[in-house]
C-alpha cells in the first residue's frame, strides 16, 4: 500500500493499487521529484502485471499515461 501526501495541504491521496515485486531490483517501487507531476512505478500492480508505468498526478487524481512490460 502506498499513499501521496500534499506537503502544502496535508491531503491524503492512497494508491489505488499495491505495489510490489519487481523484476529490477535496482529500481526504486515508487519513484517521483517533488517538481514533477510524474509518478513511476516500478514492478506489479494489485501483483500482477510486472514492468514501468507512467502515472501523472493532477488535481488529487493519477492518470496513467504509459505503461512498459517487462
């Protein structure tokens, strides 16, 4: 499980799946830059699905905008 906290407003966005298990273990599970809408998540969803998905999050929502099997 993981969650986005806004450091502005306190607010609580929880990842609408679990994250785990990646084939690349150099990879960080979940990767962002504090000045970047850009969400990457490394690995499976809900444990399934392995690989690198692209997520944007805008408005307190993310929006997947690629993903790459492995």
């Amino acid at each position: 499980m993981g969650a986005i906290i806004n450091a502005q407003n306190g607010k609580v966005l929880w990842l609408p799946f679990t994250v785990c298990c990646g084939s690349d273990a150099s990879a960080r599970p979940v990767d962002f830059r504090p000045d970047s809408a850009l969400i990457v998540i490394n690995g499976m969803r809900n444990e399934k699905g392995d690989g690198t998905h692209y997520y944007v999050l805008k408005q307190d929502r993310l929006t997947l905008i690629d993903s790459r099997p492995r």
